[in-house]
C-alpha cells in the first residue's frame, strides 16, 4: 500500500465512530481489525482490500474505500516470452514451454 492507506484508515475511523456512537465498542473492534499490522509491521492486505466489497452508501466510506484503490501498488510483475515452433513449413506452430524461473544460470 502507499501513503494514500493512511487517509483511508482516518475516512473509515470517522464512520466508524460515527456509525457506532453509544454502540457496543466491539463492533468497531471488528471493522479496525483489517488495519491492524503483523508481528513484521505489515497489514494484512486481504482484510484490507475485504472492506471495498461491503456496499455502504455514505460518502465518506465512498472516499475511504477510493483511498484504499488509490493506495494499492503493483509490488512483483512477472515478463514471460511465448515460443512457437514448427517442425516443417507446412505444420501447425506447437507452443514451447520455456521458463526463465527454472533455469540455472551459474555466475563467474
């Protein structure tokens, strides 16, 4: 997540406590849980991305849950090559399965 996961957290607080005003504080403990980190300092990115499938209707959960889709980062991406070949001019093209991953590069 970026720095935008920040403002996101602060919109969902401000329903929260403005939903649950003389509530049970249990029931906020529940929704405040996706923001809670790790023993390593991570958040947990599924209990995060959860809270844009609850359909609200109230504009400050809207930005919020924007905040949380403006947050996101794209951290691995993976290339891949797709190979065909024929064995005569004539024949169909046959994919040839070829991983980078496994290859075993020894380095001088």
């Amino acid at each position: 997540f970026g720095p935008e996961i920040q403002a996101a957290q602060t919109l969902i607080h401000s329903c929260l406590n403005r939903w649950s005003e003389g509530a049970n504080a249990n029931l906020k403990a529940v929704v405040l849980d996706a923001f809670d980190v790790d023993k390593q300092g991570s958040m947990n990115v599924g209990k995060i991305l959860a809270l844009r499938r609850l359909e609200i209707d109230d504009e400050e959960w809207q930005r919020g849950m924007q905040a949380i889709s403006d947050s996101v980062r794209v951290d691995v991406t993976k290339d891949y090559v797709r190979l065909h070949r024929r064995p005569s001019p004539d024949a169909k093209w046959e994919l040839v399965t070829f991983d980078l991953s496994k290859l075993d590069v020894a380095t001088t």
